[in-house]
C-alpha cells in the first residue's frame, strides 16, 4: 500500500497561510510559526482584520495548523 505522509500547513489568523511552506511534520511547523511570529516582536502584536490586536503570546491559538496530502 502506498500511503501518502501528512504534511502541515500553517494558517494566520486572517485564514491565509504564513508562507509557501508545506512542512513536513508539526516540529518543522513551529519553527516555521516562530520565524513568521518574529515578524511582528517589535510591534508586539499581530493585527488581524477579523480579530483585531492578537498578542504574540495568543497568537498561536489563532492559527491553524492543518495536514494536508
């Protein structure tokens, strides 16, 4: 049987995904997450359309981090 692996995805708040990344396994995807966080230390937030002004210390909550094939 040939089963494909699950990869992840990460998804923004805004429902857009943090970068063109497909990553191969959920450890990969936080670090993807953290460099993508680090954007925004110096603003200390991340400022969504639906959501308004997310915490960095919340803003993974608001993320998706979806398997895809």
């Amino acid at each position: 049987m040939n089963e494909k692996q699950t990869q992840i995805q990460v998804i923004s708040p805004d429902g857009f995904p943090i970068d063109s990344e497909i990553y191969p396994n959920i450890a990969s995807a936080l670090v993807g997450f953290w460099n993508w966080e680090s954007r925004y230390k110096k603003q200390g937030y991340y400022s969504s359309r639906e959501f308004g002004q997310i915490h960095l210390l919340d803003l993974i909550d608001f993320c998706e981090f979806k398997e895809v094939q």
